[in-house]
C-alpha cells in the first residue's frame, strides 16, 4: 500500500529542494566530466555507486530510529526503473564528453519536456491558456538562457543525450507511482550499480582519474543524486506528470545561479533577462490549475 501523497506545502518544500539538488548535480557534473581527470564511465560507476551507499546508510540509520519502518531496498525498486537510471546516467556522462554544457542542457530538457506532457496529454491533463503561455515563455527563456553556448552536436552524442532525456523522462514517470521513495530509490541505485560497473569493465582501457575527480563524482552521486532523487520521487506523489516535466525547466536557470554564485561566473543582463522569462512562465504554469479530460 503506498504512503498518502505529502501536503501541498511539503510538496512545495521537496519539489524545490529536489531542484535545487538537480541544478548542483549538473554543476558537478560539468566540472567533473570537463574540467576534472576523470572518464566517463567511472564517474557513472562511483555516481551510482555511492548513491547506492548513500541511500542504505539512510535507511539502516531510520530503521535503527524506527524499527517499524525498517525496509531491505532490493525489496524496493525495480529492474525496469534502474535500467531506465542506468540509460539516463551512461548517456549524460558520456554525451557531455563532446557536447557543450548549452547544448547538451537544451536537448537533455527539449526531450524530457516533450516525453513527459504528452505522456500526460495521452492520459487526459490538460494545461489552460495561461499556463500554455507561460510553458511557451519558460521553453523560450531556455532557448536564450542557452542561445550563446549552442553547437551543432555530432549524431553520436545528441542521439546519446536525446536517450538519456527519454530515460529520465521514463523513471520520473515510474516514480509517481512508487512507493516508500527512499526505499525504491535505493533499490533502485542498487540495481543500476551492477549495470554501471560493467559498463567500466567493458571501457578499462580508456579509464582514468585523479582526486578531484573523484571527490565530484562521489558528492554528485551520494549529495545530489541519491538523496536527491529519493526527495523528487516523494515530491512526485503530489504533482501531474506535465507540471513535473516544466518544473524540470527551472534546472539550467538555478544551475546558472550557482554556476555565478560558486565558480565566479559572470552576471549578465542576458542571464538575468533569460533566468527571468524561465522562472516567470513556470510561475504561470504553476498559478494555474490543471484539468483532466473526462
């Protein structure tokens, strides 16, 4: 029997915390993958891997505190969600090694937005004209908040982040059913690990890492990826599958915030202009109320 949704303003609370962990998830990744010593498919091993440890020490911690709750997590989860994180995790690790962060972001979102409300057009959401308006002023801030960076990718590496998009579109989808959030997280991750460290074994001889590296793929993995994917698969119990998509749009804009904030990134009235038109057309999207066919 799955746990009731949260209340509205707990939802809020998660769904913001888990973007926030997105948005330093991708900073993570961008200077692990681009900057850092480190190759593709170690960073998605030691990515899952700690995530995976991550998220049993939590649960053995909470079953310690409550023994009621106590759960195993390969009881949680399945083989369908951790295949569909393991596609998503390869296919972004790998794909940024020759796409640009602009691009890359803009093609990652373009498919999970398009897989994610026509899923849930199919299944009978509908959005009002105010909040088409306002997916259509968010999808345009995208565009010109990463208009500077955009590069014709290779058929390789755009086919590789268009399946990495249709992945996480699918195991956010399966996550709105799922129940205990941290459980099925882990199980999930512990099923993904297996399907990752093969991918190293079958790359060793292009593998390669120094300490950085290192530190950032294992903050990505247990920080933003574990913790962060079990606190969005909670938050998912209480939103439709289209305003979960267009929240997702609010990554790249936070992602720039930090990238200012962190890194010593330049503040420039394009990025405020283009933050801006992201974050006021999900406010649109979310303001309004979503109707179901039927």
């Amino acid at each position: 029997m799955n746990p009731p949704a949260p209340s509205p303003w707990r939802i809020a609370i998660l769904t913001t915390l888990a973007l926030l962990a997105f948005a330093g998830n991708s900073l993570l990744c961008r200077v692990a993958l681009r900057q850092a010593a480190l190759d593709a498919a170690s960073f998605t091993s030691l990515r899952l891997a700690s995530g995976a440890l991550m998220l049993a020490l939590l649960l053995a911690w909470r079953g310690r505190l409550q023994p009621a709750a106590a759960s195993r997590p390969w009881q949680a989860g399945d083989w369908r969600s951790a295949l569909a994180l393991f596609v998503y995790a390869e296919g972004f690790s790998f794909a940024y090694i020759s796409l640009s962060a602009a691009t890359g972001a803009l093609l990652l979102f373009g498919v999970v937005q398009t897989s994610m409300i026509g899923w849930g057009l199919w299944h009978g959401e509908r959005l009002g004209r105010v909040q088409w308006l306002g997916l259509a002023g968010a999808s345009a801030g995208l565009v010109w908040l990463l208009l500077p960076g955009l590069a014709m990718p290779s058929m390789t590496a755009g086919g590789l982040m268009a399946c990495a998009g249709l992945a996480w579109a699918v195991y956010t989808l399966r996550g709105r059913g799922a129940g205990d959030a941290t459980s099925v997280t882990a199980g999930n991750f512990l099923r993904a690990t297996p399907l990752a460290l093969g991918m190293s074994a079958l790359t060793w001889s292009q593998a390669h890492w120094d300490t950085p590296g290192l530190l950032l793929a294992l903050a990505s993995g247990a920080l933003a990826s574990g913790l962060g994917y079990a606190v969005w698969y909670t938050a998912l119990k209480g939103l439709t599958a289209t305003r979960a998509a267009i929240l997702q749009l609010t990554v790249p804009a936070l992602a720039t915030a930090g990238g200012v904030l962190l890194m010593d990134e330049r503040l420039t009235p394009h990025l405020l202009g283009a933050s801006a038109a992201v974050l006021g057309g999900v406010a649109l999207v979310i303001a309004g109320r979503l109707t179901r066919r039927g």
